[in-house]
C-alpha cells in the first residue's frame, strides 16, 4: 500500500505558517474574488477561498458580475489594479456565456495576477521565470517536494491538457529536469503510456477512470480531479484500487484541492509584499 501524500496536513502547516506572518502585519494582505455565475461548484470553491483567507488573517472580497456586461466587469477590474489595499484578485472560471475569458484575464493587472493566467504570467512560466506560478501544479511540486520524491529524470505522465493544470505543469516538471508527457481525450494508448510512468498525474474529472491495469508497480500516484461517483461521494480520477499498487498517492478529498487553496494564499501573500516594495 502506497503512502499517503496528506495535502490537508501540509496544507495546514503552510496556513500556519501564513498566519504568523500576517499576524505581524499592520495592513493586511488582501484576495478579490470576481464571480459571473451561480454554478454551484463555483460556490464551493469560492466559500473555500473565503475560508482560507478569514482563517490566516487575509481580507477577502467576492464581486458578482451575474449579469453585468463585459466593459463593467473590465471597469471594476481597473479600478481593482490601481487600489493599493487588494493585493490579490481573481476571476472564477468557468465564466458565464458570452463573457471572453482571454480579454478578462488579460485586464488583471499581472501583478495582481495570483492565479497565474495572465497572458504575461504564462509567457513568464514559459521561460521559466514566473512571478507566481498558478496554484494548483505549484501545490503539486510542494507536496511532492514535502514527501522527497525526486523528480530528475522521471517519466511523468499527464493526462489532461487544460490551461490551469496539465499545461502549466509541464513546465513546472521540465524546470525540474523531470521528462513530461501530457495526454488528453484523444490520445490512443493512454493505458500504454501510463504503464510505463514513474508518476500519474490525472486531471481529467472522469471519476475513477484510472484503474489499477493503468498504472506500474510503484508508481506515484496524484489525483487532480474531484467529481462524484454514481453514489455521489466525493471522489478523483484515480480508482483506489490503485493506491495498493502504488508507492505514493493523493486521497480525494484532502489531497491536490487543498494545497491548490494554499497556494493561492502563497501567492497572495507574496504580492503583497511585492506591492509593499513597489510603494516603498
Ligand atoms: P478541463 O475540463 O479543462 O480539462 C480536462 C482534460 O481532461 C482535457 O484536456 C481532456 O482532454 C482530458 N480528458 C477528459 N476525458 C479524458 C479521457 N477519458 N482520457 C484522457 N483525457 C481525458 O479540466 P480542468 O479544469 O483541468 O479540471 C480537471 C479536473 O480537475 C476537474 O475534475 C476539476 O474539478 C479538477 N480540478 C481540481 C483542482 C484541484 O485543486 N484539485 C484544480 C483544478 C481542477
């Protein structure tokens, strides 16, 4: 049986961290949410942010757009890069119909930028010279780094090629010499290409469709996705049955999700204090 990679205990300890160092700042660190939809999902990740934030001592805000038009959001967000007491702000995705998620991410100002999706960001992380990097694969690499697992030289297979996770963590992989693979829906073979993979990284919110005939003895295995299973419990990409034959795993929940939330606070912080050097 693989050991647990516990997101939720090194969460935690990161959150700690935080709270130390915010509790000795006079002006504190501050998120901005923006929300356009009422979708539930959103709703729950939202409250989490929220949670995250009151529980170091961060501000928060959420601004709903529900059914403002584009130039109105891009407004508030102009106003929101020039006030110096929001050090952070984001914009849940997905959008709502007809808003254009490119041009939105692209008004944040990038310093702003904490989720890392400016185009500015992304073409940073490209060259490997990120301000932040976007939360989730920067969770990943902290979890693994917690836990010791080298990554030099190991083949990692990615399946899901979104811009928030597969993407954005090849790049995270290449800069640690490890040699990345990404596949998506339609690669042939995936079951092929995830045997001979020193490390899973599954992204796809396809409940528990990696089974154990997917992964080689002694892989490390890591569950990005959260989705339901036909029970309804909460649960990832990655069967459990695989955990027997692995060396390493995420649990879903408490795994990838809460090191995503604990990034977020990372790099809130983060660009706080790059705007305190910047108004210095
Ligand atoms: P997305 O829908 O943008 O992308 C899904 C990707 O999976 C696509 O590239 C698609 O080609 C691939 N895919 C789908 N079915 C496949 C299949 N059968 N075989 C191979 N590839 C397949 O998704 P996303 O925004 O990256 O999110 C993916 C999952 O991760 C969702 O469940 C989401 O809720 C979850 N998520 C979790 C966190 C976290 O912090 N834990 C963060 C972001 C996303």
């Amino acid at each position: 049986m693989g050991v647990i990679l516990d997101g939720k205990a090194c969460a935690t300890k990161i959150k700690e961290e935080l709270k130390n160092q915010i509790a000795e700042l006079y002006i504190k660190p501050h998120l901005v949410v923006i929300t356009t939809t009422d979708d539930e999902a959103s709703k729950v990740y939202v409250r989490n942010k929220k949670r995250a934030c009151e529980y170091v001592g961060m501000g928060f805000t959420n601004l709903e757009f529900k059914s403002e038009p584009q130039s109105h959001i891009e407004e508030a967000l102009n106003r929101l890069n020039n006030a110096k007491g929001v050090s952070g702000v984001i914009i849940q995705l997905p959008l709502r119909k007809g808003l254009d998620e490119c041009k939105l991410l692209s008004c944040i100002d990038p310093q702003k930028d904490v989720d890392n999706f400016h185009p500015l960001n992304l073409g940073l992380l490209m060259r490997g010279m990120t301000s932040f990097s976007p939360c989730t694969p920067k969770g990943i690499m902290r979890l693994l780094d917690t836990y010791g697992i080298g990554l030099e030289g190991k083949l990692c297979v990615i399946i899901g090629r979104s811009n928030i996770v597969g993407k954005p963590l090849v790049m995270e992989l290449l800069k640690r010499n490890a040699t990345p693979v990404i596949c998506h829906s339609h690669t042939k073979n995936l079951k092929d290409l995830t045997k001979q993979a020193d490390i899973v990284i599954s992204a796809t919110g396809q409940a528990k469709m990696i089974t154990s005939e997917y992964i080689k003895e002694g892989a490390v295995l890591v569950d990005v996705g959260i989705s339901r299973d036909s029970d309804g419990k909460l649960c990832g990409d990655i069967d459990p049955s695989c955990y027997e034959k692995s060396s390493y795993y995420t649990p879903v929940p408490n795994g990838v999700g809460q090191m995503t939330v604990a990034m977020l606070l990372v790099n809130c912080y983060e660009a706080y204090r790059m705007g305190e050097l910047i108004h210095e």
